[in-house]
C-alpha cells in the first residue's frame, strides 16, 4: 500500500516526517499482525494523527474527530483499529496495567491515545486525587486555630475588609498535601509560598524543604525571590529557608539512560516541595513528579493558568487551575481561620471562564453510556486564584491590556494599546515581511543603556560586570518565533550589529563573539552547573580573552570560557517560550509578518506579562487581533479522569 493511502500528509516539516515514519511502522506492524487493509490503513491513519498531535502538544486525539475527517463513522473507525493488533480499548483507566498496553489506546471516553501517554495521564489522574483527598478530610478546631495564628503572624494584620487570597492559598496549603495557586506576574505568589514556609517552620524547625522550577532560570528566579523576602521573617526563620534550588530533572535525579533516581519506590527526601512555573511542566514530567513526592509531604504548585503551556504535550496546570472550588466545609474553615464571613467568601469565589482543555466523551463507545462522572471539581479546596496585582494595577495600561488579552477581547486589547508610543502599552504598525530600519533602530535604542553600561565596564574593573546584567535586563525584545525574517535568530544578528557599533565593539573569536555579547543557555549541563535559560554576559578577562559570566542567585559571578558553554544562543531577542520565568523593565514583542499557527491569545498573554514598566507591540494590528482571539486548544483527558476518581 502507498504511503499516500496509509497517511493524511499535512506538509513536508520534520514532524510531518517523524509522524510518516511512525505510521509506517504501525501499517507494517498491523499487516504482519494479519489485519485486513482496513485494519492497516486506520493503524497507519491513527498513528499519524497522534504523532502530529502530540507533537503540536496535544496528549489525545478525540476518534471521532479523527473518524469525520476521514468521512467515517465513529464504531466504523473503532473496529478497524481494534482489528488491526495495534490498538486497545481500556474501559478502565484505573485498572489498567501499562505492561497489557497496546502502541494505541482508545478509552472509555472515545479518545484516542500513544500508549505512554495514556500511561501517563493515568498515573498522573490517580496520584493528583489520592494527594488532594486530604483537603477534604475533617480538620479538629485546635488545627484550624493554629493555622489561623501563624497566618496572622506571618501575614501580618488585614489591611482592609477585602478577601486576601494569599491568606486563603496559604490555609489551603497548609490544610492539605496538594495546593495549586495561579496568578499573573505581581499577584503575591512567591510572598505567598514565604509566609506559608514561615508557618511551616515554625511549627516544625527541621522541616526539609525543596524549591525546583521546570528551567535553571526559572529556579534561579524563585530562589532570589525568596532571599530576597526572607527579611521579613525573623532571622531565626529567615536562616532555615533553603538557599538552593533546582531544575525538576535534576530535584528527581536524571540519570545517563533518561529514567529518575526519584519515583514511587524512592520518594524524594522533602516534606514540602514548592514548584514554581508550573504551567511549563508537561504530562510526562508531571507523572513523574507527583509520583516522586512522598506520601506524606505536601507539594505547592504556582504558575499562571493564562501564560503558555508545555513545549512538550499537556495543558497540566492549565487544567488543574481550571475549576477552582472549594466544599462548604473547606468554605467554613477559611472563614473560621481568616475571621471571614462564610457567605461573603462564597460568593467571592471565582468562577473559571476559560474553556477547560478536555476532549468530552464520544457518544456511542459503548452499548450503555458510561457512568457519569462526579460533577464536583476532583481538587475541590486544593485550587486558589490571585488575582489582585501588586506591581502594575489592573487599571494601569499593561493591566488593562493583559485583562483584555486574557479574556479574549480584541477590541477591548487594541483600544489599551496607544500608537503614539507615549503611554506604558503601545502598538507600532510594522506588519512588512522584514523589520524596518525604523523599527531595528528603535529596537537598538532599547539596548541604549546596555550599550552605555558595556562601553563603561570595558574601560573599568571587573568588580563592575555585575551591573551589566541589570542594564541588561531593563529591555528585552520577544519574537514569537524563531526562524524567518521576523524571527528570533534574524532579530538577534540584526540587533547585536547595532548594538555593537553603539558602543565601538568589534567581533572576536570569528564572526560570532564579541565583548558584550549575551547569551542563553539552551540545554541543561548538570557538570558546569548551568541550565535552560541561563543568561551569561562574554567579557574579557585580564588576558584579553573572552569568557561568559554568569551571575548567580546570590549575586556571585562565575566565568565559563565560551568553548565549554553547552548549546546556547544570542540573548539580545527571546522567543516568548524562552522568556518565561524571566521579568524585564521594558518588552518589544515582535510579531510575525503573517498569522501562523504558534500564534495565540497565550503567547501573546505570556510576552506582554513579562514586562514590568513598559511593553510595545510591533507588527500589524490585524495579526495582533487575531492572535488574541485564539485560544490554546490542547485535547486530553486528565480533567475528566480525575473526576471519575474523585
């Protein structure tokens, strides 16, 4: 058979060929298997399909979907693929045994998955519900007072009659063994997670406690957050927050041949694990994870549920964020706690307005619908919102624009973005295949300071190159790609060359490096210590040669020569995945020439958050507009399987 008629080509791309090859291999293996040339044709058609789909970040595909687009039926297109060998129908995730898997799963919703995600998913569903349980249980009124000391202790007095929803994440964490917090950048999440570790500690002062991020960056980010609040506590609590904090391969131990040190049967060695940048983490990551933390200790997970999701397949956090609620029981003991008027705090509770990333149930899988599942969210009392934003107001221009964002309004979005560049959010109209000379000037000047800052500390010691990475940081251009005329690997040439000329740099060491130079880190190197999303400064050393610094999370600087770097990147322009994590004074997020398909309401949410004073959009209002109105749309099962747990 051709492999025309064995798959749906969709473009000749690397994934495309990786997903071709697999099908092949699933038609050949179908046909040995003695399956019918429909049984091959739907191995090779489904194959396809999740190896696209998962690639585009997708964990499932719903088969009946998949069905239609091959005008078939939905039964039609379950027995072909039953009866081709390389496919399984589990009528009970949690029964199931991943050795009895076949390459293709279909499940008792209809949906279609790889086995090892469905693996996955599964593992992943069963251990978030067994660890939420515990903020369900009955909790004794002595506790519950004791919470509510501590908070008041480490919290300090209300300010105001307003519900405080760090106070109410904070008795949530300290209630059970599994918390979600989400909230945007300057919501109070790390303020959050120091007064819950204070409470932690005071009432256990040898409590072990472990801090980890998806990047080096991003844990490098959390670690300095929480110095740099620790004077708030007493010393004596200020001492026994960690200073360390680590990437998650390295917090569950990655070893030579891709597998975990840390698992069920060796449990990490923390009673709490703080997790920032949750919404980076994706579901194979997140299986290993949860499955990783000891029965007994708690896990608290921030991120923002509107900021991008996982490179790799899974929405996780997005979908463990979507539903916050909270029983009346839960409801009664924060009212108890926080002196809060039961009633009051009910109707203060938000209500998800997002749509959930799950693929629904596939009508007609079985003879007799399944069971419904339990309408009650499964992470009832485990889920929190912060929404307040403490560092640029909801009604300043980056706010409004990031309300508008968020919520899908393209209107209300454009409207918040000024095209004379004189307020904090601005929209540059230069939508040509190729940056203007206009816009790479403009750009250029961003770096101004940098330049300046560089041009001093090349006449001056090397005491002053810690100050390079704050001029640095006070200006970032994002790119929502990385490749073409607009994206980041074309922008970081053209701004680098300005850049140098505005502070008299020639290159060095070919047509690559030159002093000043900044660099990301793209992989993990476990031996130099540096990890995705270092960011490094080339200077020279007192012999003339060049080498990286890299300023550390108390502010030490070390020195890589450039010839031991893992791989790496120019730094002056990020793509908005690289940025997460990362805060800068002043953003230019440079949008495509033409709409493509990494283009969404979340990408544009992510780069937008990232600045803290200042952001301009650069590129047409049209394609801007369009990337607000859509959505990220992950399919997967994770919501739905947790409520059949629960």
């Amino acid at each position: 058979m051709s492999t025309p008629d064995v798959i749906e080509r969709a473009g000749v791309d690397e994934n495309a060929a990786l997903a071709e090859g697999f099908a092949l291999r699933m038609s050949a293996l179908a046909a040995r298997l003695g399956a019918d040339e429909r049984g091959v044709l739907w191995a090779g058609r489904a194959a396809f399909a999740m190896s696209r789909a998962t690639a585009q970040g997708h964990v499932c595909l719903p088969l009946a979907a998949l069905a239609r687009r091959h005008d078939e039926r939905f039964h039609e297109a379950r027995d072909a693929l039953l009866a081709s060998g390389v496919a399984c129908l589990v009528r009970d995730a949690a029964r199931a045994d991943a050795g009895d898997l076949l390459p293709l799963v279909i499940d008792e919703d209809g949906r279609l998955y790889l086995a090892r995600y469905f693996d996955y998913e599964r593992r992943l569903a069963e251990a978030l519900v067994e660890r939420s349980r515990d903020a369900r249980m009955e909790m004794p009124q002595r506790d519950i007072a004791e919470h509510a000391a501590r908070i008041a202790r480490y919290f300090g007095p209300r300010a105001d009659d307003d519900i405080d929803w760090q106070r109410v994440a904070a008795f949530a964490a300290l209630a059970g063994r599994l918390t979600v917090v989400s909230g945007g950048p300057g919501t109070g999440k790390t303020t959050t997670v120091v007064g819950v570790l204070a409470c932690l500690l005071d009432a256990d002062p040898d409590l072990r406690i472990a801090l980890a991020a998806p990047t080096g960056k991003a844990a490098q980010r959390m670690q300095e957050a929480l110095i740099e609040r620790a004077d708030k506590l007493p010393p004596e609590l200020a001492a026994r927050l960690p200073r360390t904090s680590f990437t998650l391969q390295r917090l569950l131990g990655v070893q030579a041949d891709g597998r975990f040190r840390h698992h069920r049967d060796n449990p990490l060695p923390y009673d709490v694990i703080v997790v920032d940048e949750a919404s980076m983490i994706d579901v194979a990551l997140a299986a290993h994870l949860l499955e990783a933390v000891a029965p007994s200790s708690r896990l608290v997970m921030l991120g923002d549920k509107d900021q991008l999701s996982a490179v790799e397949a899974g929405a996780v956090f997005a979908e463990l964020s979507a539903e916050p609620s909270f029983s009346h029981a839960g409801i009664a003991r924060i009212a108890s706690a926080l002196g809060l008027d039961a009633k009051r705090l009910q109707r203060a509770l938000p209500h998800a307005e997002a749509e959930v990333p799950v693929s629904g149930p596939q009508l007609g899988l079985f003879d007799e619908p399944p069971e419904a599942a339990n309408p009650e969210s499964a992470l009832t009392d485990c889920v929190v919102w912060l929404e307040k934003n403490y560092r640029f107001g909801l009604d300043s221009d980056i706010g409004l624009l990031s309300i508008a964002i968020r919520n899908g309004d393209d209107e209300a979005a454009l409207h918040a973005l000024d095209s004379s560049g004189e307020r904090a959010a601005a929209l540059f109209d230069d939508g040509d295949a190729a940056l203007s000379e206009r816009t790479l000037t403009r750009l250029a000047k961003g770096f101004a300071p940098y330049a300046q800052a560089l041009s001093t500390v090349l006449e001056g010691e090397e005491g002053d190159h810690a100050r390079l990475f704050d001029a640095l940081n006070r200006f970032r251009v994002l790119c929502a790609t990385r490749k073409g005329p607009r994206g980041v690997d074309e922008v970081n040439a053209r701004v680098a060359a300005k850049v140098r000329e505005q502070a008299g740099i020639a290159l060095a060491l070919g047509a690559q490096w030159f002093a000043g130079r900044p660099v990301i880190v793209t992989r993990n190197d476990y031996a130099l210590g540096l990890f995705n999303g270092d960011i490094g400064i080339a200077l020279p050393g007192a012999d003339g040669l060049l080498r990286v610094a890299f300023r550390m999370a108390d502010g030490a600087l070390r020195y890589v020569s450039p010839a031991a770097l893992p791989p790496h990147d120019t730094a002056f322009a990020l793509t908005v995945h690289k940025s997460q994590g990362s805060e800068f004074e002043h953003a230019a997020l440079v949008l495509p020439g033409v709409f493509v398909r990494v283009l969404s309401r979340e990408l544009v949410y992510t780069a937008i958050t990232r600045a803290k004073r200042r952001i301009d959009v650069i590129g047409s209002a049209a394609i801007f507009a369009q990337a607000v109105r859509e959505p990220t749309r992950r399919d997967s099962g994770l919501a739905a399987r947790m409520r059949r747990l629960a």
